[in-house]
C-alpha cells in the first residue's frame, strides 16, 4: 500500500524520492512553405507617410495561425523605415519570427508613360538571397536574434525556392510574374468594418497545410485550387509589361520612391 502511494501521482525521481517534472512539449515541427507577406492593402490600411495603418480585421489572430505554421517574412514596397513601423507595431510578438523584412529597395521598379512606377517583387532575389545564410543568432544581434530582423537583411533560413514560396499581396500587377506562386486579395480600405478576408485566406492556408508533404510543389496545390478572394480584385492594365526581365546584377536606382 505505501508503495502504492508512493507513486500515485506519477514516476519519481529514483535517487530523491521526487516526483519527476513532466516531459517538455516539443517545438511544433512548421511546413515548410515561405509565406511572403505585403503590408499596405493586404494586412492593413496606411493613408499617410509616416501612420501606422489601421489593421484589417482579424490580423492578430491570421499572424498568430502564419508564425506557428508556416515561414514568415514581410515584403513591401514601402519605404523601410515606414515598413519597421508597421511591423512593430501591428505584428507583436510575431515580428520575433519572421524570416525577413523587406522594403522596396528589394523590389524591381519598372517605369511606364504616363503611370506610376509599378514596384515589382522578383522572387528570384528571394531565392538567390536565401542562399547567403544569416549567422547564428546572439543576444545582441537585432538581425538574427530574438529582435525582429533589420530592413532588407538576407533570410534567417535558406532552401525557398518556386516549389515551397507563397505570397500574398493585394496587387496583381506586382507579382503577376509569378502567377501560380501567388494569392491576390482584394485591397483593404479603412472603411471596410466587416471585411473577412483574412479568415478566407487563413482557410485556405490551412487546407494547403494538411496536404502538404514533402514531395509538395505549392504552384501544383495553386493551380488545382485557385484562391478566391472575397473583394474585388483589379486587373493589370494593358499597358503595362508582364514579361519577366532579367534579374540586374547591380541594384537599380530607386529615385522615385513610395511613401
């Protein structure tokens, strides 16, 4: 009976008579799919250089859902500055783990008459980038630590490529290159009260998440099942170029720039 009551409340510790503490919860083991993420439009509306930008609804609970399953990373065609701003204040404790932030000095900027210079996100420099590993981490490092990484540093994590890459942006034109790598949302405004896109988005993540093994090719799963956003969604316009140019070896002087 006493050596019943002994160990009624669990193993114990063999040389102490303590009860054993319980096991630690493994980390949960992530897809392994980069989710490339814009800001403005997609995840929040800014109306003014230098605002933070309202959130869109359900964006603390559509981040939290993205860190815990997938590889994050912010790409937008903001200034950088103005990009750390808006993830500092609207990603929280999930800027900790993204892969990188970047800002439109990352991005391809084709110039059209008459038109507004069209900032295009090439992922192939998402991809040759992923190959330069950050260091290991330290406790001091704000690019690879436990801070949010720094504008426009390399990726934390290398292996992306069109296989395992998604991103999600409000503008067609922007990633139009990439038609099967990406999910178009319609744009967010300030006075959209009752907009769901995110869960809408969050759904189909999750659907993509449960299929997903290690032969997967993202571009395959976008082809089968389209996303379909929940707004409108403007289309390219005719003037524009959608060929796919040459990535430059040397960066392209980004004079003319967005707020």
């Amino acid at each position: 009976m006493a050596y019943a009551r002994k160990f009624k409340y669990g193993p114990r510790n063999h040389h102490t008579g303590r009860p054993m503490p319980p096991p630690a919860a493994q980390p949960r083991t992530k897809v392994p799919l980069l989710v490339v993420l814009d800001l403005n439009g997609t995840l929040l509306h800014r109306s003014s250089s230098g605002s933070e930008g309202r959130a869109r609804p359900y964006l603390p609970d559509f981040l939290e859902f993205l860190v815990n399953t997938f590889h994050v990373m912010v790409w937008s065609s903001a200034q950088a500055q103005n990009v750390m701003r808006m993830v500092q204040c609207h990603f929280a404790a999930a800027s900790t783990q993204l892969e990188a932030t970047w800002s439109r000095s990352r991005c391809r900027v084709q110039y059209v008459p008459k038109r507004k210079p069209v900032a295009k996100k090439d992922l192939r420099r998402l991809w040759h980038n992923a190959s330069s590993r950050c260091p290991l981490p330290t406790a001091r490092s704000r690019d690879c630590g436990v801070y949010p990484p720094r504008a426009d540093t390399p990726l934390r994590t290398q292996g992306w490529s069109a296989r395992n890459t998604l991103i999600i942006d409000d503008s067609l034109e922007k990633i139009s290159d990439y038609p099967h790598n990406g999910l178009v949302v319609g744009t967010f405004h300030a006075k959209s009260h009752n907009d769901r896109e995110l869960q809408a988005v969050e759904h189909y993540l999750q659907q993509l998440a449960t299929s997903w093994d290690s032969r997967a090719d993202v571009r395959d799963y976008v082809r089968r099942s389209p996303y379909t956003s929940l707004g409108s969604v403007p289309t390219i316009p005719a003037k524009a170029p959608s060929t796919l140019q040459p990535m430059p070896t040397i960066p392209l002087d980004l004079a003319e720039s967005e707020q």
